[in-house]
C-alpha cells in the first residue's frame, strides 16, 4: 500500500508544479504594462564601452524576458561628447525592440555600457530586424569604413567620434558608420550579415556652417512621437518615415530612427587609394 501511494503523490507533485508555473508566466505577462523601467542594477556595475552586437544583446535579453518572439526595429549609439568609436566601442546605446505577442515595444537605454531604464510603448507596424541578419559587428566594419574611404571621426555638438546603426528599408539591413569626410558629416552603409559595403552618403553643407542648428526643434518632435520622458536626457529624436535618408546625416548619433525607412538608396562612395 505504501509503494502505491508513491506514484500517485509523484503524480500530484508533478501536476502542482506545473499549475505553479503557468500561474507564475500569466503573472509576470500582466507585469508589462506602459511606462517607465528603471534597472537596479545600472549603479553597482562597472562602467564600460561595448560594441553593438553586445549593446543588441543586452537590449534583447531584456525584451525577451517578456517575449521571446521580440524583434528589432532600429537601434543606435548616442552622443557622449567623447571622440571615440574607432574601435567599434561606445558607451551609450539605444533601441526599439517589438514584443509582438505582448502588442507592445520597448525602448531601451543603454549608458555607460550598461542597461540603465527602458520604456513600454504601445506597439506599430514595423518591418523587423531578424537576429540572422546581423552577424557582423561595429569593430569590424569601422575599420573598412577607416581603412577604405577615409571615414574621419566627427568632432562637433551632434557628432562626436565614430557612430552606429542597425536601420533597413523595405527591401534590405543597413549597418551604418557615421563619422565625417573633408569637414562633412557622412555616413557609410554596409550588410550587417556579411559585411559588404552598400553605398554611403555625405552631408552638402560643411560642419562650420550647421553651427547654430537649434535642439529645441528637435526635442519637441521627440515629444511629439513618443511622448514626454521617454527617452533620456541626452537624448534627441526626430521622424523618419517615408523618407530618404539623405535627408539625415545632421544629427547622427543623437537621434532615434523611429519608424521604417524607406527609399534608402546610398550613393557609391569612392573608396580611398
């Protein structure tokens, strides 16, 4: 009698562990709801600068935790005053990740190599970034952009060092390199699955002249698109949707890229002998 109780206790156990868990994942589905993240653990961390397949890692790990179906939309560095970069390094990131199964998005911010908040937003229709379609990383296409075309670090309010993107069209994945050329600013577009240059653009106007651009503008198409607070201070946004990027290269690096972009078609940039 007492060997025939085992199974069934067995049995029971093992049905209230697993009633356990799915009362557990229903919980934590409701725990996402709209608004603002702060990480506890962005304080006792080191500081650090990372490259961007690390700051798209960290950015997903934490999506997710909510779904794991979550996908790409864009993402980029942001401006830190410091001129560096040109080892595929920086320190603070951001991103827009889709949570499909949740109809939701989130926004994250890195700082100082590390998570520091992230925001839940009602979610739209985006063409997604899939993790297959970025297998090379900022270390290495900064070196060609460099090596090959002469791609110069920026030094101004906007555009400091070497900067990064995970963007795409209708049709492909843009990893770009934003920098400057001869006192432009310019940008240069390679396939972030194989590496393969795809075009660049360059800014008509030198530097010199977009000295008194305004960041109030600029904050307030922020506010507009995603709502007060959403995004750090250090952090700007303007619309890009339905648009050439040629319309862009200004404020690369403290923008954020919200919204598929389309008709992007880079000019062929000479290389540098």
């Amino acid at each position: 009698m007492k060997y025939k109780i085992i199974p069934g206790l067995l049995l029971i156990i093992l049905l209230s562990i697993i009633g356990a868990l799915t009362i557990r994942d229903k919980l934590f589905a409701t725990e996402l709801e709209k608004g603002s993240y702060k990480v506890d653990s962005f304080e006792s961390l080191p500081n650090k600068e990372i490259t961007l397949l690390e700051a798209y890692d960290i950015g997903m790990d934490i999506a997710k935790e909510y779904d794991k179906n979550s996908e790409l939309i864009f993402m980029n560095s942001v401006n830190d005053g410091k001129i560096n970069g040109s080892d595929g390094k920086k320190g603070n990131w951001q991103g827009y990740i889709t949570l499909p199964n949740k109809r939701l998005s989130i926004i994250f911010v890195i700082e100082k190599g590390k998570l520091k908040s992230y925001d839940v937003i009602d979610s739209d229709e985006q063409l997604p970034i899939k993790d297959e379609d970025i297998k090379v990383d900022s270390n290495e296409v900064v070196k060609k952009a460099i090596s090959e075309f002469k791609l110069e670090p920026g030094n101004d309010n906007f555009l400091n060092g070497y900067h990064f993107r995970l963007i795409r069209d209708e049709k492909n994945v843009f990893l770009g390199v934003g920098g400057q050329k001869t006192g432009k600013r310019a940008e240069i577009y390679f396939n972030p699955k194989n590496g393969e240059y795809l075009g660049g653009i360059e800014k008509n106007k030198p530097l010199q002249e977009e000295s008194n651009m305004k960041k109030i503008p600029i904050i307030l198409g922020m506010l507009f698109i995603l709502g007060a607070s959403i995004l750090s201070e250090s952090t700007l946004a303007a619309t890009y949707v339905n648009q050439s990027v040629t319309a862009y290269v200004a404020d690369q690096g403290s923008l954020t890229y919200h919204g598929t972009v389309k008709n992007l078609n880079p000019f062929d940039m000479k290389r540098s002998s």
